[in-house]
C-alpha cells in the first residue's frame, strides 16, 4: 500500500485523493482507510491508517497489512451508509480455518468496488464466474476494455479516471524530445520507447521508478541503452517535475505490450497540451482519438511516423479532451451518482 496521497508514482492512490476530496467538498462525510504515512486530511475526511508505515517500502509483509485492513474495514462497517473499496474481488480471498473464504460474504453494507488492474487473467476470470456470491456488489471499471473481459457480472459502471486539471498548466511551445513517464519495466514498453528515439534520431527523457522487482531487467537491459545524452535518465519524478516534463515534451510515448486498464499518464500528458502516441492495446483508443489529441499505432515504425506528425496536434484539442472527458470534476459527479444509488 502506498500512501494518500503519493509522494510520487501511485496513481490509484491519488485518484482516491481526488475522490474523497471531492466528496467531502460536496459534504459527504468520507473515512479513508489507507497506509502508514498518508497525509489526506480535510473537513469531512477522516484517515484510518491500517499499517504502521507505507507497506510498498516492505512488499514481503503487504499481504498480511492488505488482509488487516480489510478486516478492519470489516468490523467497523456498521458506521458508515456504503464502502467503497478500490480492491478488485479477488483480493478479499484468504485461508482461514483451512477454508478458503471471501471476505466479501461477511459484508452487509452497501458496496462498490472499483477495478484498478487489468482483467485479462484466466484464473481471476474464472473465480469470479464461479463465485457468484460477488455479484450482488457494484462493480466499477476503469475502462470498457477492462470491463469487456468479465461481462458477467450484473450491476456494473464504467468511470473513466479524472485529473484536477487546474493543476496540469497547457504548454503551446515544445521542446524537440519524447518523453516516457511512468515505471521501468518490460510491460510499460520501455524498450520499444528507446528504439523509437533511435529511429526518429530524436532526444528520449526517461522519468520513471524502478520497482525491486524490475531491477534486474533495468540492469540487464535498459541501463546499458542509456548513454546520458541521446537516451537519457532522469529518474523518478516528483509532481512539479513531471509537470515541467510533460508540457515540454513533443509527446508522450507509451508502448505498452499488455492491456493497460487505464493510463493516468495518458490525460496527464493531455491536460498540458502534450500529444500521445500509443499502442493499440487496453484503454488507449478509449483515450487517445486518433490525429485529434496523438496517434493510436500498432508496430514500432507506425510509432515513429507518428513521433514526426505531433506538430500538427493542437495543445489545445489535447487539453480540451481532458476538460470535457477525464476531468477530477467529472469522476466525482460519476461515483456520487453510482454511491446515491447504492444508498
């Protein structure tokens, strides 16, 4: 678990961020139940810290504070009118008594529970459709994409994630290099961010973490790419620095070989006037409209036309796709709608 708000990378801990703020400016009274070293504080915001430190910091002992704060959540649940809960299903089972159990049938509120991961797992598939007890639970998806892979559950939502745009400042001038932001590993597309740079001869920024376990990958295979000028590292971004990365950036490229649920970089990239271009996989022909705010593409060299066409991107079209569609104003009215129901 990674603290609320995130220090850095954590980008479903910041839209839990974003929720809960906006609920409890709308006068909902909102309890976030969250890791050892968050900071979310407001009127009507109470915080529940359910481990003594961030747990990211010691992912050997995640699971067991993960299972601690959904009991936790479990034994109080008496005290509020509906729990949103940002696990996927899956996660609620455990062992106990040497049955395995879902935690999820000791609930009696009211619940929606949001997706965050990707759903393209057989053996996740699978469980849900066997377990049919879950379905009496609003699910919520982050993406069609993400919802198409599981349509049989019955009561399900689609709530695209939402920035505080106010906070992301549209750049018109850029700066002639690509920028990748996000995390070092294979699934992120790292390595096909790199041979881009090299096809196009255009400067690549690299501002990304590198988890413990993609540390070997990095060494083994991307660190030895990194020359400190044409290929160049820059390490984990703090906010303001990864703002000044993404207004200035000819665009944004994001790679990715796996079904991105979302892509919160994507909107961001967007919210500063910065053009994406991605491949087509996951959410990103949800997000991405093609020759209006980036390019959707699907091989190497489609990517690296669409590097040298980003000039004729409007910043502006790009910011305006974000005001109308992934706006933090907009996902708060959405959960709002899906909570009132459920109460």
């Amino acid at each position: 678990m990674v603290p609320v708000p995130p220090k850095k990378y954590g980008g479903i801990e910041r839209i839990v961020d974003e929720l809960a703020r906006g609920l409890a400016h709308r006068n909902h009274l909102v309890t976030v139940f969250c890791a050892g070293g968050s900071e979310i504080a407001g009127k009507g915001i109470f915080r529940i810290e359910t481990s003594p430190y961030p747990t990211s910091e010691r992912p050997e002992e995640r699971r067991a504070w993960e299972e601690k704060q959904l009991r936790i959540v479990l034994d109080r649940q008496k005290e509020f009118d509906l729990i949103h809960f940002n696990y996927e299903p899956i996660i609620f089972r455990i062992a106990e008594r040497g049955k395995e159990i879902n935690l999820l049938d000791m609930l009696e509120r009211p619940a929606a529970l949001t997706f965050h991961n990707t759903t393209n797992i057989p053996e996740h598939i699978e469980y849900y459709r066997s377990h049919k007890n879950l379905y009496r639970h609003t699910m919520v998806f982050i993406s069609e994409n993400q919802r198409s892979r599981v349509p049989f559950f019955k009561n399900t939502r689609v709530i695209y994630n939402g920035i505080p745009t106010e906070q992301f400042p549209v750049e018109n001038k850029k700066n002639n290099y690509l920028l990748f932001l996000g995390r070092i590993m294979r699934e992120k597309g790292i390595l096909d961010a790199i041979a881009v740079a090299k096809k196009t001869n255009i400067l690549l920024v690299i501002a990304a973490k590198i988890d413990p376990a993609d540390k070997v990958f990095y060494k083994d295979e991307v660190e030895p790419l990194i020359d400190g000028t044409f290929i160049r590292y820059f390490g984990e971004a703090g906010f303001s620095e990864k703002i000044e990365l993404l207004k200035k950036a000819r665009c944004l490229l994001f790679p990715i070989q796996w079904e991105e649920p979302f892509g919160l970089v994507m909107i961001e990239a967007l919210a500063c006037g910065t053009p994406v271009v991605a491949f087509r996989r996951g959410s990103v022909p949800e997000i991405i409209q093609n020759e209006f705010n980036g390019y959707v593409v699907d091989n190497l060299d489609a990517m690296a036309q669409a590097v040298k066409l980003c000039d004729k991107i409007s910043p502006y079209d790009c910011r305006k796709t974000v005001e109308k569609r992934f706006s933090a104003e907009r996902m708060v009215d959405d959960y709002e709608a899906v909570f009132k129901e459920l109460f």
